[in-house]
C-alpha cells in the first residue's frame, strides 16, 4: 500500500505524470502448460507467464503484472478486487 500525504498530492496533469504506479489485476487460470498458463480478466483470454510463482493450477485465482503471474490469491480476494475495479471504472464513467 502506498501512502501519501496530502501535501504530496497536486491534482495538475504534470504531476500525474511523474505519479505512476503499477497495479496487478486478479485473473482466473484456465489451462496450464509447462512454465505459460491462460488466464481469464474481464471475460477475454491471455497467454501469462507462470516463471515467478510455483504450483498454479487450473482453477486458481492469481495477481498478473506485466503478462507475469506473480501471486495466487484466493478467490474472494480476487472477486472483492475485480468488484473495486469495477467501480472505479463505472465512477470514472459517469
């Protein structure tokens, strides 16, 4: 978790862009073969790299950064996460 005090927050695009942060998304593992699984996020299928986290398995639930899997979650941790998301893309919507 990153804090920052709100001295440090400036609402200009300059400061956005000097501001980035990485997130990791909660996907679900459909297959595994060898080091590569495929992973469903948002209804679509990705090809994902299994070379940082050992023992996935179909059925999984796992944190992908970069096309990395790079943690297995449980599945109500991933399902609240995809929920917040949701919501920030529905607010940054309307």
């Amino acid at each position: 978790m990153v804090n920052f005090e709100k001295s440090q927050i400036k609402n200009d695009q300059s400061s956005l862009k000097s501001k980035t942060m990485c997130l990791s998304i909660p996907a679900k593992v459909l297959s595994v073969e060898g080091k590569k699984a495929c992973i469903s996020l948002g209804g679509a299928e990705y090809n994902a790299a299994l070379d940082l986290v050992e023992n996935v398995k179909v059925g999984d639930y796992v944190l992908l950064h970069s096309g990395f899997v790079i943690q297995i979650i449980d599945e109500k941790e991933a399902r609240e996460t995809i929920e917040l998301f949701n919501e920030i893309i529905q607010k940054g919507n309307e």
